[in-house]
C-alpha cells in the first residue's frame, strides 16, 4: 500500500477523526452515566433520609432515644439491607449509628462525621479503600421537644461501579468495531470516489502526441471532478491543435524546401564543372555543395517525421521476414564499414515474420548501423543480430566505439539532440537519425531502447511483435 497515496491519506484521516470523536463520545457518555447513576441513588438515599427524619425523629424526644434505634432497626434493617444509617445530635453526640452490613462493602465506624450547619441537607462521597466508595445524603431532623437532630443514609456504590465496569467493557470491545467498520465503510467510499481519477490517470497515460484526439471519460457527477476532466480536456484540445499546427508548418516548410534545395544543388553542381573556375572557388564551391547536400538531408528527414507523425508509416505493410531483411541491409552498409576497417557480424534467427513496411523498417537498420559505423572506431566491430523473445522479434546493435554518457542516454532519441561536440564534427549528422528510428517503432508497435557505456560502446535493441501465423483455408 502507497502510504502516500491520496487514498490512504483521506482514510487516515478519516479513521483518526472518527477514532477521536468516538473516544470522546464515550468519555462523555461514562462520565454522564457515572453521574447520573450516582445522582440517582444520591437521590434514593436522600428520600430515605427524609422518610426516617419525618416518621421517627420527628417523633422523638431526649428521653427516647433509645427507642428510636429500636424503631430504625425494626423497620430498615440496615446491616441486612446493606445501608449506613447514623442519628446524630447538633451537640455532636451520635443517638443511633447502623452496624456493619452483611456484603462487607464499607466499615460504618470509619465514616468520620458531618460538621456544618445541623439545618443544611448535604451529599458526599466517602472513599474507603480497597472497595466502592460510599454515598452518603444527610438531612435536618426536629424532634417532638425541639431537639435538632442530623440524619444520614448511605449504602455502597458498588452497583454502579459494576455498571460502569460493564459498561467500560462494551465500549472497549464495540468501539475498536465500529471504528473498524467505519473506517472500512470509508475505504469503500474513498475507493469509489477516487474511481473517476483512477480512470482519468489510466486514460492520460494512454494519450500521447499520435491519440490528442482522444479525450479523458467525463464523470456526470456535477462535481470538482467533472469540471476537472473538463477542463483537461479543453486543455488536450488546445494541445492537439497547437501540436497539429506545428506539425503542418513542419511539413509544409519540408515540402517547400525541397524544389530550391534541389534547384541550389543542381546549379551549383553545373558551375562547379566550368572549367575556368579557379581551384580555391572549385574549393569553395565544393564546401558549399556539402552543406547543400546536409541541408537536403535534413529537410527530408524532417520531411519523413512529419509524415510518421501524420501516421503515414509507408506506402502498405507487409509479412516479412526480419532476419532476411536485416542480412540484406547489413550487404548494402558494409561498404561504409570496410571503409573504416571495421568487422561486421550478423547472428540472424531465420523465419521471423513481423508486419510493416519494408522501406521503413530498412531504415531503423540503416540508421542504427550508419551511428554504430560513425561513432565506432578504425578496426572495431559491430555485432547486428536477430532473435525471438516470446512474442517478439529482437533485433541488436552492438559497437565497441565511443558510447553514450550515461546523463545523455534520456536524450538520445529526442529531435536535433547531439551528445557533445566530437558527434557534431560527424559528417552529414543532424541528431535526426534516432528520433526517425523511434517514430518508426511507434508506427509499427515496436519499442527501442539503449544500453551505453561512455569508452565501451553502445546497444541498440528493438523489439517488435512478431506477425501471426496466416489462417490455412
């Protein structure tokens, strides 16, 4: 997974906003709970109070006090009920304090006493370690003679304890759930937002200069979305325009330089044969003819490149056989290798049959082996070999010359690039050659590639699908 996709980033984010929202919505709800339960039974203990100060106290004299913890014992049983209840007077003297209850939760005798105002009803947590702490309501009593008496009712908060603990049970265990399935639920709808850019991506890697009349899928959402593939599109059809542009005024300005190209070359070639022309403007004429001819060169390879990127691969294809037309091209260069003293090697695999045009396809050898001639040095060796690779015909150009800097080898088959200036004193070169070489592999669906090392030479390899087998009728 690509941690920094845009994908995982949204549901990150995501996960880590819902984790927080759902940790604090249960921190509230425990801490509501705890305080609602606790209020709750705060409460019961606060109407018990009360019902013992109305019923008993309210009844009771100094004289009968004793009579009063009978009565509290006969009708709340508190040791049996679990419940601390304690009857004291404003002098501070205790008239009835319940025993220890029968579940153990809390020691009465260590629940120290209540000071303040005798006429003020209160509530308190008493914490008594180890075990629940113990909440306690205290209520003002009047006895029958005027004395004022203070009655407290308490019992353990172990019940809510155990509620809560429960509780804390649930939400450990269903948060980390429905945080999961949140979270996947966010994935999902991640996953299908990002669909549309998904395609987008997939069909802009497929558009190159010979597709702009292609156009990228617009998704009829009325969103960010739609308005972007919009736009590029309006942008792709800007470009197709521009790029159309450019290659008709390439071209056209081709086309329109050939005529007095050849006219210059032609009446230059006649002044050069009058024989009363002096030996340095013979020179000079010469020199002039050169560049001529490199001009004419020039243009009609630019003329070829316009036409492969009007889609214009030759005059019809064909099933041929590449080994064969490989030797046969390699007869017809070796000349120029003979003229350098360099060797020549063919190991050609018979029989494979590619498609596409015999003319054009003789030109990627051709140029492929004129470079390897021209940047090979006196008594090196070219290897030219063809072979199967699966479904594809491999075809190689290896040399032992000069080579390629690896900081050039992105360039190589780019319009007019040269390596470096010792290439540029090459006669005749224009930085042409490669990029006719790659524009023919596009039109036929082949690939070429290069592998170079400054000092040791270079490898030129194309690969091309090799024809089906004819149907037998």
């Amino acid at each position: 997974m690509n941690l920094r996709s845009l994908s995982f980033r949204l549901v990150a984010w995501y996960a880590g906003v819902l984790t927080a929202v759902f940790v604090l919505l249960g921190c509230l709800t425990f801490l509501f709970l705890r305080h609602y339960l606790e209020a709750n039974l705060l409460d019961t203990q606060t109407r018990r109070a009360r019902q013992i100060a109305g019923t008993l106290v309210a009844h009771a004299h100094r004289d009968t006090e004793t009579t009063l913890a009978g009565e509290v014992e006969n009708l709340y049983s508190p040791e049996l009920n679990d419940r601390f209840i304690r009857i004291s007077r404003a002098d501070g003297e205790v008239v009835y304090a319940s025993g220890a209850p029968r579940n153990e939760l809390f020691v009465p005798g260590r629940v120290a006493a209540l000071g303040g105002n005798f006429l003020e009803g209160s509530t308190r947590k008493v914490q008594q370690l180890p075990g629940a702490p113990l909440l306690i309501a205290a209520v003002p009593a009047t006895g029958a003679d005027g004395t004022l008496y203070r009655v407290e009712v308490g019992t353990s908060a172990a019940p809510v304890e155990d509620t809560l603990e429960q509780v804390l049970v649930m939400l450990a265990v269903g948060l980390p759930i429905a945080v999961a399935a949140a979270v996947a639920g966010g994935f999902l709808l991640v996953h299908r937002a990002l669909e549309p850019v998904e395609r987008i991506a997939i069909k802009a890697e497929e558009i190159t200069q010979h597709s702009l009349s292609e156009r990228l899928p617009v998704v009829p959402s009325g969103d960010e979305l739609e308005r972007l593939a919009e736009s590029l599109n309006r942008m792709i059809a800007r470009l197709e325009d521009a790029i159309r542009s450019s290659k008709q005024f390439v071209a056209d300005a081709s086309h329109e330089l050939r005529t007095p190209l050849a006219v210059m070359r032609a009446e230059l070639e006649s002044l050069a044969q009058n024989a009363s022309l002096g030996s340095e403007t013979r020179e000079a004429l010469g020199s002039v003819l050169e560049e001529v001819a490199r001009l004419g060169e020039i243009v009609e390879s630019l003329f070829a490149l316009s036409r492969l990127d009007a889609g214009d691969a030759g005059g019809g294809w064909q099933r041929l056989d590449l080994a064969e037309l490989a030797s046969t091209t390699a007869e017809q260069m070796s000349l120029l290798a003979t003229d350098k003293d360099i060797r020549v090697s063919c190991e050609l695999t018979p029989g494979l049959a590619v498609q596409g045009d015999r003319a054009r396809l003789k030109q990627v050898i051709v140029n492929l082996l004129d470079n390897a001639i021209k940047y090979t040095a006196r008594g090196g060796h070219i290897a030219l070999s063809v072979r199967r690779e699966g479904a594809w015909a491999v075809l190689e150009v290896t040399d032992d010359g000069i080579g390629i800097p690896p900081e050039a080898l992105p360039q190589v088959f780019k319009r007019f690039f040269r390596v470096d200036s010792s290439r540029s004193r090459e006669p005749g070169g224009a930085g042409l050659g490669l990029a006719i070489v790659k524009s023919i592999c596009s039109a036929h669906g082949a690939e070429v590639e290069v592998q170079s090392t400054a000092g040791k030479g270079s490898t030129f390899r194309v690969r091309q699908p090799l024809a089906s087998e004819p149907s037998r009728s």
